[in-house]
C-alpha cells in the first residue's frame, strides 16, 4: 500500500537548512494498523503530512497504492486525497452548522454520487461508528467522542483505501480515548488500513507495528505483541 524509500523533507530558515524527515525507509502493506510515534519536533507529522499527499519530499519516492506520488498532477493528487484516502485529525474539523449527516456528507460533493446515495451512505456510515441516534445533531450538540466518531465516519464514507489519523485522541479523556480506539480497531479488523500518529504509547499499542521517530529518523519500527494487545484492552 506505502513504500517509502530515502524519504527527506528540507526547509529552508533562512541561511540554514533544517531537516524535518531524513532517510527515511519503510513498506506499509494493506489492511495493516500502523502507528507513528515519537516526541514533538520527531517529524511524525511532517511525515504525516507528505503519505496524506498534502506535502512533497525534498527527496526520496513515496509510492502509493504502486503509484509514485511525485509524478502526479495536482488535480490527480485531489482525486487520490478525496477517492483513496481519509483523514481524521485531532480537533474534528467539522463544520459547527452542519449536523452530522450533512457533515459526512461533505467529501461526496466532489463525487458522482448524487444526493440522495450520499445521504443513504453517510447515515449508513454513522450507524456503523455508533451514531444511528445523533444524526441530526450539530456538533456543538455532541460530546468530543461523538465529534470524533462523525470525524471518523467522514474519513470513511468515500470507503478509502488507507486512513490517516492525526492523533485523534488528544482532545479526549481516558475513557472515550479508548472508546475512540476500539472502534478503529473494528475498522482495521474489518479490513480497513490504518496509519496513525501519536506521541502516547497507550495509544500507539493498538497498532500491529510501531514506527518509533526521533529528530527526523526512524529510531526502530516494533512489532506489537498480540498478547500485549490483550492485556491491555482487558
């Protein structure tokens, strides 16, 4: 699904270069729960931000699905962000006058799907993440776990090929953290790839592999035990 290979991401401050991403190597395959990990400054979300298909590299090729990113036109990288891949960030993102359905609905306008099939299947979709009982609610009605589950059926309703999930559990306490967590748990047993960052290992434990990140390199990448897994949920 990912590959990665001498992946680099230079800014320029003034005189001085600084490098965000260096050298980077590593293959995401499909239907995997991955997760990138490491203190504020590691690059996570640069290298975030660049598989999302928001960013280029400095260096290095990033194919996707077996395409190299690089070479694609910028209205193909819009069809690749809106048709393969969806995102789901820390503070939701939805629109505070739209209640959740027509929040889901957004990504479908610059689709074929007419009206009435995107509203069937964005209602379909927040049944599935636990919200067949909120789909009239406007997100100042709901409570940050539910935001993060219409964010979350939002990043799901144009049935993507990967999610990027940007620490979406930083605005949320213990509890709904783990509620949050579970359910893309569901999603990638279902068949559903997964790339998330956080800076918590509690949270990166739900992922099968870990991509530990520091200053811009990759410190090690961690197979998670499935007997860790269990210990933790229960």
């Amino acid at each position: 699904m990912i590959k990665i290979d001498n992946l680099q991401k230079i800014y320029q401050s003034g005189e001085m270069e600084v490098a965000a991403i260096r050298k980077l190597d590593f293959v995401i395959a499909e239907n995997e729960f991955v997760a990138i990990m490491g203190p504020s400054g590691s690059g996570k979300s640069t290298l975030m931000n660049i598989l999302g298909c928001l960013d280029q590299p400095t260096d290095g090729q990033y194919h996707l699905d077996g395409n190299l990113v690089s070479s694609m036109s910028d209205d193909e990288l819009a069809k690749v962000r809106n048709r393969d891949i969806g995102f789901v960030f820390q503070t939701f993102h939805l629109q505070p006058r739209l209640d959740a359905v027509r929040n889901v609905m957004l990504p479908l306008r610059y689709s074929a799907v007419d009206k009435i099939s995107a509203k069937e299947r964005a209602i379909a979709i927040l049944k599935r993440v636990g919200l067949g009982d909120r789909m009239s609610h406007r997100p100042s009605e709901l409570s940050g776990g539910q935001r993060q589950r219409v964010a979350i059926a939002r990043a799901l309703v144009n049935d993507p090929k990967i999610v990027f999930a940007d620490e979406p559990t930083g605005n949320l306490d213990s509890k709904t953290s783990v509620e949050i967590m579970e359910l893309f748990t569901q999603l990638h047993q279902k068949g559903q790839t997964i790339v998330l960052v956080t800076h918590e290992r509690e949270i990166a434990d739900y992922a099968d592999k870990i991509i530990h990140m520091r200053d811009g390199l990759i410190e090690e990448i961690e197979h998670v035990q499935k007997v860790n897994r269990t210990a933790r949920v229960s």
